[in-house]
C-alpha cells in the first residue's frame, strides 16, 4: 500500500513539473536545468518533442544509476520519467499562460519547484544530472547542490549563446525559485541529513547501510530507562538517500526506532573511499563478532533445555527439548516473554536448540505449534 502511494505522489509530482514546462517556461524560452534543460535547447533548435528527449537523454543516466543505487531507485526514476514525458506531450499543444517573463519565471519556477520536490521526495528523480552528483557525492564527497548548479551554469551559459543574455539570466533566476521551494518540498536534494537509529539488530542494519547506500556508521551504546542496554547508530547522509534508508529499515525485522534530523554544516570528512572499505567491513566484522559473543552468553545451555533470564532473575525465554526412545529430541516447549517480543527470539531459541541436538547426534522432532513450523521453514 505504502509502495502504491508512493507511485501515485511520483506521477503527480512529475505531471505538476511537466505542466509548469510547457506552460510557463518552454514558451517564454526560459530553460529548466540539467538534462531537461539540454532538452529544451536541442527541442527549441530541432523541434524533436521535449518528451522524447527527455527520455533519450536519460537513459545512460539510469543505466549509472541501475548498477550504483539500486532497482528500487530506478525503477521509480524510470516511471517519473516516463509520466513526465507522457504529460509533456500532452501540455505541449496548449497555448503558455503567459507571454509576461517575469511571470513565467516566478510561477514556472515555484510549481516546477514543488512537483520536482514531491518526485524526489518519495524517491524518484526527473533529471539524470542528480544521479551522477549523487555518485560523486558519495565517492568524492562533493556536494550535490554544488554539481548539480555546475551544471546547470554551463547550461545557462550555452543558452545566453544562443538565445540571449537575458534568456539566461531568466534561466538563472527560474532555477533558484525552483530551488528554494524544492527546499521547502522536501529539504533540497544537497541537504545533509542525521540518523540516530536505535534497534536490536545493529549488525544487519549497518552492514545494508554501507552496502545500499555506501554510508557508514558510528557505533554507540545507550541505555532505554525501559528497554534497557541498547545499541544505537548515528549516520550522515543527503535527503536524497533518506527513501534508500527507509528501505533498508523495512528489510530489518527486529525492532528498529529512527530518527532523522537536518545537519546544518559538516566539517570533515566522511569514510566513504574505497581505499578505507576494508577498513570499514573489518569494523563491521569485529562488531559483529563482539554482538553475538555477547548475544550468546545470555542464554543458559543444558542438556535438554536453554534458557534466558534477566538481571533481576525473571525467565525471559526459553525452549525445552526432552529426550525420547531412540535418540529422539522433541521440542515441545517456547516462551518469550513480552519485552523480547518481535526480535527474533524465538526463532534463535528453536535454532539453538536444533544445533544442540544435531550436535549431540540426536533426531529433531517437535509438538510445539511454533517449532513445527520453523522446522518446516528450514527444512530440518
């Protein structure tokens, strides 16, 4: 459901900006950036649908984008711009709304601004242009706004070539009321963001971190007044990457709370180069070690039963395997008690139990509803 919502507010995002286009700024001559805007120009000169431009152009930009961010990504750029595309052709026909400059670039430039803002809000992306200083953003740490106005200057300064000084400078003007209300939409796509992510499976979670999104994280330890010991990490990212970053905590099924908060400047560098990602994956390894070392020594393992408690003595979990005729382990007993609930816990107490077993040259069965079913699952 949530993936169906987010297509529709693409489509609407990309058919706003489209309207904006053609309806203010392609008939004032007032060019957009990035690839739409090289759109604009080869349209303008060859007359060749800014549609179909728009397509063309950005195809090798969604290959990059296909082999450096993932389908996901893709797939939602590729759909904006195809919708884009579409309601270009169909806006292109109607006559502008107005033949006044000043009021082209002002009202071009706040609607493109918000349809734009929605796209790249909820994932998508209109011009391949923010793809590219995505990557470089991520390799060489070089901000996105800043690549993605290089571009744009050059674009400018071919359109005063062609079309006239003042052609640019309306150009020039569109593009910083674009992106303003961009910023208003949704934070600016060079906008560095915070996470603060608090949950019970730190490993996972870092790990699909630096591997979707190149990002790594700083490790802390806290402590919830309820929860208890918890395991927090803090990561700087782009808003750009925030829809990746929600992916990656919907794949993670412990519990995992997250906040995101705006970063006004960064001094510093990230560890984002591939010189450093042995480094970096060592790190995680270690982490990872330390974490189930510390997981595993919890629980209490004996012949026929393995068992947690808490520091005030209370059972917390437990699974019971009694020993039949013939070698037979049935596991007939799992409980997890409420505060470990939707961690996987239970899952860890059957697979322990089956490792136990197995170890012991023992055959698993089970009566209990719950390890019946994750036998089934693995196939044991």
């Amino acid at each position: 459901m949530r993936l169906l919502i987010d297509f529709l507010i693409l489509a609407a995002g990309a058919i706003i900006a489209a309207f904006a286009i053609e309806e203010f700024l392609v008939p004032c001559t007032i060019l957009d950036g990035g690839v739409i805007g090289v759109g604009i120009i080869i349209s303008t000169i060859s007359k060749i649908p800014l549609g179909v431009l728009t397509i063309v152009l950005n195809i090798p930009f969604l290959i990059i984008g296909w082999k450096k961010m993932g389908y996901l990504f893709v797939i939602k750029a590729a759909y904006s711009m195809v919708i884009f595309s579409i309601a270009l052709a169909a806006f292109e026909p109607l006559k502008g709304l107005t033949d006044e400059y000043l009021l082209a670039v002002c009202f071009g430039g706040v609607i493109l601004g918000f349809g734009v803002g929605l796209v790249i809000r909820y994932g998508g992306c209109l011009d391949g242009t923010e793809t590219v200083a995505i990557l470089l953003n991520r390799a060489k740490d070089f901000p996105v706004g800043r690549t993605v106005l290089i571009f744009n200057l050059i674009i400018y300064g071919v359109a005063g070539i062609l079309f006239g000084l003042d052609r640019a400078m309306y150009s020039l003007l569109t593009y910083f009321i674009t992106s303003k209300i961009l910023d208003l939409v949704e934070g600016g796509i060079g906008q560095a963001k915070s996470a603060m992510i608090i949950t019970d499976a730190p490993t996972e979670v870092a790990e699909n971190i630096y591997k979707y999104l190149g990002r790594t994280v700083t490790i802390l330890q806290g402590e919830g007044l309820v929860s208890g010991s918890k395991t927090i990490l803090y990561c700087v990212l782009t808003q750009f990457e925030v829809p990746q970053l929600k992916n990656v905590i919907d794949s993670v099924e412990a519990s995992t709370f997250v906040t995101v908060s705006e970063v006004s400047e960064i001094i510093g560098n990230h560890v984002k180069s591939r010189a450093k990602e042995k480094q970096v994956m060592k790190r995680v390894g270690q982490f990872e070690n330390e974490e189930q070392m510390t997981d595993d020594e919890l629980y209490v393992k004996e012949s026929t039963r393995i068992y947690r408690k808490d520091e005030g003595g209370k059972l917390i979990a437990e699974v019971t395997f009694p020993e039949m005729p013939n070698h037979v382990y049935c596991i007939n007993h799992t409980f997890v008690d409420e505060s470990l609930r939707g961690q996987g816990v239970a899952g860890k107490l059957v697979s322990m139990a089956v490792s136990q077993i197995k170890d012991n040259k023992g055959t698993v069965t089970a009566t209990c509803s719950y390890a019946k079913k994750w036998l089934e699952e693995h196939e044991v």
